[in-house]
C-alpha cells in the first residue's frame, strides 16, 4: 500500500536533506543531516551511510525512525515515521546503488543504505501559517533573507508590520 503520495516523493526528490532522529542506545536523541536521502518507491525512503557512524549504529540497535524533509522557503514539509533496515549486499542494496551511481553520485565511499518503510507520514507546517500569511509573501521573505550578504542573523529577518 502507498505511504508516499507524489506530493511528498517531489518535496523529498527536491529537497534532497533530510533530518534523520533516531535513539542511541543509551537513550538519547541523534538528529543527523542526510543530503543522500531519496525515494526508493511507494513505501520507502533511502539515504546512503557514507559517514554515518552514530545514526547506523543507532538503528542497529533500535530500528525505529523519523525524517523531517522540509522547504527552507515555504516552511512546510513532511514528518515520515518508520523502521529503518541496514543494507549491506543483496539485491535492494545494489539497486540503490545504481539509483545513486544513475545520478552522478560516487558510490564507492558508501558504507551501506538504510532503507527506511515509512509506516506514518504527514504535513510538518511552521507555525507561522497559524497566522494570515501566504505562502507566496513568505516564500519571497525567505528569498530575500537567504540572497543577503552573508554576515546576516535571525534579527535580519523583519516580516511586514501586518504579519
């Protein structure tokens, strides 16, 4: 049965980082960028373990998962909640490689793959749209603040008096 609609496998495709949270084994959290994450089909995710020493070993131990995919721009993404499977060899391992290998990617620093069954997804949204906002207004507010010189902070960022 399909987890992933089209909306989230696009989001995911072009995004590309996802924010990978799992629970090492004495219990605390391990949020980890992942710029390798991609769809693998209708009901899995994937990301390469290129140098991912804590979150393999965390889900060794714990194959429970979540990814954060979200739109720097838009604040708005998706929240997917899974199981997490470690490949090394076999049939699935090889395929991602050659998905990866198909998309310019130099596969030979990859460890393994975590294929990841999504079990939940949804709509991880900010705050922000609790207010009037469009998405448009916000998109080109995030636009401006990422074009700016690069000695920029969070204080540069003034929305509109009617925000």
């Amino acid at each position: 049965m399909a987890v992933l609609t089209e909306e989230m496998k696009t989001l995911v495709r072009e995004q590309r980082l996802g924010f990978v949270a799992t629970v090492s084994p004495d219990g605390f959290p391990n949020v980890s960028p992942k710029g390798s994450l991609t769809v693998f089909d209708d009901e899995h995710l994937v990301f390469a373990d290129v140098e991912s020493p804590h979150t393999v070993r965390n889900l060794a131990a714990n194959p429970r998962i979540e990814i954060n995919v979200v739109d720097p721009y838009s604040r708005k993404g998706y929240r997917f909640r899974g199981r997490a499977e470690i490949l090394h060899a076999g049939d699935q391992y090889w395929k991602v490689l050659m998905m990866y290998h198909g998309e310019g990617a130099d596969v030979r620093r990859v460890r393994s793959v975590v294929l990841v069954l999504v079990d939940q997804a949804g709509p991880l949204i900010s705050p922000i749209y609790a207010h009037p906002v469009e998405e448009e207004a916000l998109r080109a507010l995030w636009e401006e603040y990422y074009s700016r010189p690069k000695k920029r902070t969070v204080t540069d960022f003034v929305p509109p008096r009617d925000f």
